[in-house]
C-alpha cells in the first residue's frame, strides 16, 4: 500500500523489519520479492508518483571535476530513474568481475556465476522475454542472424536486449499497491541513518517531508537503494555517531566514482555495401517478443593481451557515397563548407574504389558504398580521486549537498583509442570497410564529450573493508543490518548499461534477505 | 623558343637520360624485363586511378608519402610477387594478391591515417604511386626534383 508521508502525524515511530530507501529499479524489485511474506517492509521514496521541480532539486549539488549534471542524469519520484531509462540490457561480462592485472582496483568479491541464477529473474523484471545475449543462431526468426565477418579475435559481435522500457514506478505500482505486508511512504525523505552507539549496527531512520512534518522509522535490516550517487552521499550524512559517515572507517565511501564516458563520433565506417549490415546492427530489432540489437564489443583474450579497458560500440546507416558530388539541393550557402564536403566526399569515393580494387568488389553502378556513424560508451579505469564528498551548500531539507568530482584519465582516452584501432584492423582486415579514427590520442582527458547517466562505484564492493564499502553480499563492512543496492557497489563498471545487473545484484539480495529473516537474524551483530 | 620552353621537368628528365644511358649496361643487366611500364601494372589494379591517386596526393601532403615512381614501384612489386603475382597475370590474380596483402597489413597494425581514415600501408603506396604518375601525366613537376635525382635515373630504363 501507498502512505502520504506528509500525512504521518509529527514524532510517529513506525517500527518494520525491513526498512528499504528509495523507490528506484532496486528499492522495487527487493520490495515486490517481499511481497506477500510474513516481513514488514517500509519502502521510503523522497517524491511521489509525478515528477516534482521542488523534490528534483533536492539532487542539485556542487561540480568539482569533469563537467556534470548532476540533477538531469536521474529522477526522484516513485521510480526513479527508470522513469528515464533507455532500455539497453545485457548482462556483465564473465572478464568484467575478475582482478584484471592490467586495471588497478579491478575485481569484484563475486563472479558472473555467483549472478548467473539472478539474470534470468531481472529480465523477467525488466521485460526483456528473452534471454539470450549470446547465440544468435538460438533466435527464433527464419532470417538467419550472421554477425559480420570481421578479421581477427579483436572484436566481437554482441547483443542487447531491450526493456520496453520498463517504467518500473508505473508497472509495479499496483503489485506495491496490493501487497498487504509493504508500506510505501511516499514524499518521505531519509535525512539520517542512525546507528547504535558503537555504529554497528543501525537503530532508526530520521525521515521528514519538505512539508515539515517529520518521522521516524525502526527498522531490523535497512537497504540503501537511493542510487549511484545519493548512496554515498546517504553514508556520508549519516555522521551524527560515526564523524565521517556510516562504512565511511577507512574513507572509502564515495570515493571511485565511474561513468561510462560516451563519445557520440569516436569514428566513422566506410562500407561497400550496406546489404552487408543486417538490420539489427542498425536499429532496434524485434524478433517475436523481443526487441535486440547487435553491437561491437572487444574480445577478453584482446582486452589481456594489450591491457585495454572495455569499449562498446553501435553504429547506423549516414549517406550513400555516390560516385560524383552531390551538392545539397537548396545549394550551400558558404563556399568553403562546399569545398569541404566536395573534398570529403572525394575522398570517400577514392577510399571505396579503393578497397574496391582489392577486397571487394568492383562497384555495379553509380553507388561506392555507404558511410556509417559509430557511437560507443566505454569504460574507465577505477580512481579513488573520482569521488562524491559532501558540499557545504544545504539542501531544502538542510542536508549538505552533493559534491561531485568526476574525473577522467588519460589512460581512459588512451584505451579508447586504441579499441577503436583494433576496429579499424577488424574492419580493414574483413575487407569491405574501412575505419576514420575521430577519437584522437590525449594525454589528459578533462571534458567529457557525454556519458549515460549512469552513476557507479562510490560504494564498492570488496571482500576487504579496506578497500570497499560494502561486503560480496553488498552488507556494509562493520555494520550488521545495512545493505546497499545499486550500481554504486560496482568495483568496476564493464561497458554495458548498469540497470539489468542492478536489478539481478537486487533479486539476490533479496534472496540473502529472505535466508536471514527466515533464521531469524535480521540484525545479529557482527 | 622550343629551348626556352624547356620546363625544369623536361630539363631534368634529359639529365637524368643521359646519365640513365651511361648506365644502361649496368641497369639493364639489373632489371628484370617485367620492370618494364611496372608502375602502369600496378595502378592498372586500381578501378579507378584518379580517384585513389587522391589519397596518395592527401597521403603525401600530410607528409607521410614518399616521392619517388621507381622505389614505390619496386616496393610494392616485390610484396605482390611474394603473393604469386607478376605483371600479365590475370586481373583476378592479380586483385587477389593485393587483398592478401592489404588483409596482412591490417593483421599486421600496419596502417597509416588519411585524413584519420585508417588504409593499408600497401594500398596507400599504390595510391601514393598513382598520385605521382597522374602528376607526370598532367606534367605537373613539383617532385620531379625529388624523383629524377638518381633514383630517377636509375628508374628511366623501366619506364
């Protein structure tokens, strides 16, 4: 059921087993696997089911880094941000979860197997009716799905799946609505967790509304779910008993904050043909209930060998090239811009006839080939100075505002580039394309060019409290009853979008959950 | 007047003539008779030789090309015919061994950039060598300079 937390009398105590924040992809899946057991579940969400200007701004902060929104890269109402969400899935790659040599602060405390039983469920969850990433020929279409033939073990062809998207806020809200044993209090924002005195192990949540009115909640096991960022900042707030923040004994919290730096024009693709291209590498596509699209990754054996970070790339049909210049038909009103493209394009056609001559071939009329745009999101490497600290600018609540200082590194830039080489080996080894590298070499990487909205690692995971914030079942080092979901306890970030593996690491939680309310340890001390 | 109408090209061209019939003996002895109009076999793979001399021209501006008919020729001659090619060999085999080679050099990373367009090194070369001979064409000589020293030279008996 739904309660109006601006409707809760002043000074109420409201004692549950479960006390979840936030009201996001996480916060929901680990409330829906509650529903209809015998466990009190509290979910707690800042806004309500619409958006709120007011609520939203309570996100705004402080930028001390690589330029960054930090109020447009999410959502605060009942939802979260997957009121904005795109829908790309796919799981983590098995490499993504190992120590890396070649990554510092690489390696997850789990593997891909300790998430394999979950993907399934968070697929489910997020709609996708299908579960295969991996097989083309395991499509059921008539078309057979054949991946290009690139040259060599560089790179490799792999598939997103698509959510409609899932707007889990609208799709799941009957089941909240329904489940007798969950309480969501909406308009409900936690200002602390507090802990017992030795702060291990967490006593209340101070909540209050930008009404006024305020509450507490008592609850035996609390999951953090309020996103990327706002988990860390949470931690940090939470400082009246532990001076630097909860889990925060070796300042660890907030600290290697990741993106997935996105680069709208890393390169472009020179194709003889575009027939060659099979639909799903251009667009969304279905294929019966599904909805997929073939991508370029670069393979485990590659990524080893030379000691480069992730990079995914998707790439769509731009112009034709055509044998002789085509002016635009309203004409160019600047002469030099004309000169350009005329000197663009003849270079283009010299390149087809080119390859042409060689690999392919000859053209059969007046059409070279075709130019191709590349998009790609990759990852970075973890850095302990890309961190979220508190601002000293306050929020309406009163709250310190966020700080972030994303940073970017040269190494990043340089893993980049040289993926998108690897693709023009690929390519030019196939024979019938061919690569413009537009992503150039840097020695520092200050700006970024865009990202996905996608905030992880200010509260890793690690076996060693020392180096992470939270333990392999995501339970925060020294403290008993508190968990963190979301893709802020990602170590490292593989190159795919976070949501899937975030709702799998939330189904498993709540697995982990259930097992210990059932042996009746919801809150042992460690 | 006809003298005076000598451009530096043709001036040139006749120097390294003569010094080419000096060393007919020894440059004769030296080549191979499938030398001889070399450069056009190789281009002639080209579907289209204006088209791909342009990168050649670009390659070059961009400083990376070389400037010289015969050592290109002779470059690239000597990796088709690793590849089982020779100048009457069918188009076909011929297409074929260049694909072999310009799949090797991606394997190998051997890539240079065009205008950040990542091409075979072999394939530029080739564009690099219709570049220049599209200049002797059009009688343009601004790298005649380069090209008729004693490479030239020593490159006039083949062409």
């Amino acid at each position: 059921m739904f309660v109006d937390g601006r409707q809760v009398p002043d000074g109420t105590e409201i004692e549950t087993d479960l006390a979840i924040i936030g009201g996001g992809a996480a916060g929901i899946t680990i409330a829906r696997e509650f529903a209809s057991t015998g466990v009190r579940v509290a979910l707690i969400e800042s806004g309500g089911f619409e958006f709120d200007a007011d609520t939203q701004a309570l996100y705004e902060g402080e930028i001390g880094g690589v330029d960054y929104t930090l109020d447009g890269s999410r959502l605060r109402y009942f939802g979260g941000s997957t009121n904005h969400w795109g829908g790309w899935c796919r799981p983590l790659e098995r490499q993504d979860f190992e120590k890396r040599d070649w990554v510092p602060h690489s390696g997850w405390p789990i593997t891909r197997d300790d998430l394999d039983p979950y993907y399934p469920r968070a697929a489910e969850i997020c709609q996708l009716h299908s579960t295969n990433f991996d097989d083309p020929q395991g499509w059921p279409t008539d078309t057979p799905v054949e991946p290009l033939p690139l040259a060599g073990d560089e790179v490799m062809t792999r598939f997103f799946i698509y959510s409609p998207p899932t707007r889990f806020g609208e799709v799941y809200r009957p089941d909240i609505e329904k489940a007798e044993n969950v309480s969501c209090y909406l308009h409900s924002n936690v200002l602390e967790i507090v802990p017992t005195e030795n702060a291990a192990e967490v006593d209340r949540l101070r909540v209050a509304t930008l009404q006024g009115n305020s509450f507490t909640v008592k609850p035996k096991t609390v999951v953090l779910a309020t996103g990327g960022i706002e988990n860390a900042r949470m931690l940090l707030l939470s400082n009246s008993v532990a001076t630097a923040g909860l889990g925060n004994q070796n300042d660890m919290v907030g600290r290697y904050f990741m993106e997935h730096p996105h680069i709208p024009y890393p390169a472009d693709i020179l194709i003889t043909d575009e027939k060659l291209v099979p639909a799903f590498y251009r667009t969304y596509t279905p294929v019966e209930k599904a909805v997929m699209r073939g991508c370029f990754m670069f393979s485990p054996q590659y990524l080893e060998r030379t000691g480069r970070l992730g990079t995914v790339m998707t790439f769509y049909p731009r112009e034709e090239v055509k044998t002789a210049y085509t002016p635009p038909k309203d004409g160019d009103a600047d002469p030099d811009k004309t000169a350009e493209k005329r000197a663009a394009h003849e270079l283009d056609a010299g390149i087809l006839q080119a390859i042409r001559s060689s690999t392919a071939l000859p053209a059969k009329n007046d059409t070279l080939g075709w130019r191709f745009g590349i998009g790609c999101a990759s990852e970075q490497q973890p850095n302990p100075d890309s961190r979220i600290t508190l601002s000293e600018e306050k929020d309406a609540l009163g709250l310190n505002r966020t700080k972030l200082t994303w940073r970017l590194q040269g190494s990043d830039a340089t893993s980049l580039h040289q993926n998108v080489r690897a693709l023009a080996r690929a390519w030019g080894g196939w024979g019938e394309g061919r690569i413009r590298i537009l992503f150039p070499e840097r020695e520092e990487w200050t700006e970024a060019e865009g990202w996905g909205n996608h905030h992880m690692g200010s509260t890793r995971m690690a076996a060693d409290a020392r180096q992470g914030v939270c333990d392999a079942d995501c339970r925060v080092h020294g403290i008993s009853n508190l968990y963190i979901a979301g893709s802020s306890v990602y170590p490292t970030t593989g190159t795919v979008n976070p949501t899937l593996t975030l709702v799998a690491l939330a189904v498993r939680m709540a697995d982990h959950l259930k097992t210990r309310f059932a042996n009746g340890m919801p809150g042992e001390t460690l | 007047m006809a003298d005076a109408n000598l451009s530096r090209r043709n001036v040139l061209i006749l120097a390294g003539a003569a010094v080419a019939a000096s060393a007919i003996p020894l440059a004769v002895s030296m080549s191979e008779p499938e030398q001889i109009g070399l450069e056009n076999s190789l281009t002639d793979l080209m579907a289209d030789r204006d088209a791909i001399a342009l990168i050649g021209r670009r390659w070059m501006e961009e400083g990376g090309g070389h400037s010289n008919v015969a050592a290109l020729s002779r470059r690239i001659a000597k990796k088709l015919r690793a590849e089982g090619w020779s100048p009457d060999a069918a188009p076909g085999e011929a297409r074929a061994a260049m694909a072999r080679i310009v799949r090797a050099d991606f394997a190998n990373d051997d890539m240079v950039l065009v205008d950040n367009w990542a091409l075979s090194r072999s394939c530029v070369e080739l564009c690099a060598l219709a570049a220049l001979m599209t200049e002797d064409d059009a009688g343009e000589g601004a790298r005649d300079g380069a090209r008729d020293g004693a490479e030239g030279a020593a490159a006039a008996p083949h062409g």
